[in-house]
C-alpha cells in the first residue's frame, strides 16, 4: 500500500499526560467532605471519556447531592485546571519529535484523531508542537473505536481512507477501531506484547514511533 497521510491517537502515543485529568478530578474531589475512592473516580472519567457520559453527568453521578448549578461550576472549574496544566503536563514520547519533524520535512500531511474534549485535547498537541490537524470525538460526535470517528476525521482532514495509516497504542480503540473502518493501522507496542484482538491485527507494528519511518520511507 502507498501511504500519503498518517492520522495518529494522541494519548500514549504521541505523549503522555501524566493522568493529568484523574489528578484535577481528585484534586477537586477533596474538597468535598466525603470520601470517593480513587477507583470510583477513575471508572468516573473512563466513562467521560470514552464517551458514554458527559461532564456534567461524570460530576453528578460522584457528587449527588449537587445542584444543576454547583454542578456547572464544577465542570467549568475542572476544565480551567486541567487547561491550566495542560502545557507543562504534557510530554512527547521518545522519538515524537524526530518522527514529527522528519515526516512535515517529507510533506506527510499529519493529523490527530483522539477521544476527548476538544480544548485539552489541542492544548496538549499543541504542547509537543503537533503541526497537523487536532480532531477530537467531541467535535465530530463519534468516539474510537466507533468506525465512524475515524471516516469523520479523515473528512475534515481530506485524506483518503485508502492511502492514510492509522497510528496508536490502544490495541482495541486504535486499531481494531481502524482496521473496522477500512484504514491501515500501525500498532505502538514498546513492550512486545502479543496482539490481543483476533482478526484485526495491525498491518504494522511499531517498538517505537521512529519505526514510522523505516515503514514510510
Ligand atoms: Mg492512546
């Protein structure tokens, strides 16, 4: 296959975030004067951000006894600290930058397909200095590894299903979720694990992100 366009997962593959996001929630969570278990809170923003409930239901299912309007000054104070942490958080994965660099250097029009919200998820690739373009499950209504999120985001990107690859790390969001829709898709797997989907296997596997390159060049 000739690949043109490479779209990539954003979280544990380009960077990591450090749970930046379950830190502000607990963070905000101690202020309350009961106690909610760090499991509670992390299942919470699986939930959030897999797309299965909104921000405003992930903080009123751990805080019910909060009123419509307490609960939307949590969700807006939630959304300004993890902004707020979002630049210094957020750090590239070893051979981002080289990948990144030498892929703009060969015209490989880039971009970024994530599950989550969209101001975060930007400031995060904007961050590590991603030059393409930043498309998130919020924006265009459908999560990984729904096959639709990845058709919608080669739209707004103008690549071609058949000539982009799909990069990322999460062996069921990523890539059965792009092999579903139709795309190629190079699996991130630094730890050699065996893959776990059956009949979805990746077309590529990456020990590193600079492998990337030995594949397209
Ligand atoms: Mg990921």
């Amino acid at each position: 296959m000739i690949i043109r366009a490479v779209l990539f997962d954003l979280d544990h593959t380009l960077g990591i975030d450090h749970n930046l996001e379950a830190s502000v929630l607990e963070q905000i969570a101690k202020e309350f004067p009961y106690l909610i278990s760090k499991d509670k809170l992390r299942a919470s923003l699986n939930d959030f951000q897999s797309g299965k409930i909104s921000l405003v239901k992930m903080f009123s299912s751990l805080f019910p006894d909060q009123d419509k309007i307490r609960l939307k000054t949590l969700v807006k104070e939630y959304k300004k600290k993890c902004l707020k942490k979002a630049a210094a958080s957020f750090t590239p994965l070893p051979g981002t930058e080289k990948t990144i660099k030498t892929l703009l250097k060969k015209k490989i029009p880039l971009g970024i397909l994530s599950n989550g919200w969209e101001e975060l998820q930007k400031a995060k690739a904007q961050a590590i200095g991603f030059p393409g373009a930043v498309i998130t499950s919020q924006e265009i209504g459908a999560w990984k590894p729904d096959p639709r999120s990845f058709h919608l985001a080669l739209e707004k990107c103008d690549f071609f299903l058949s000539t982009t690859l799909f990069v990322g790390d999460s062996p069921e969001m990523d890539i059965a979720g792009a092999k579903r829709s139709g795309m190629a898709a190079g699996w991130l797997n630094p730890e050699n694990k065996p893959f776990p989907v059956k009949g979805l296997d990746p077309d590529f596997i990456l020990n590193s992100l600079v492998d990337l390159l030995q594949i397209l060049f």
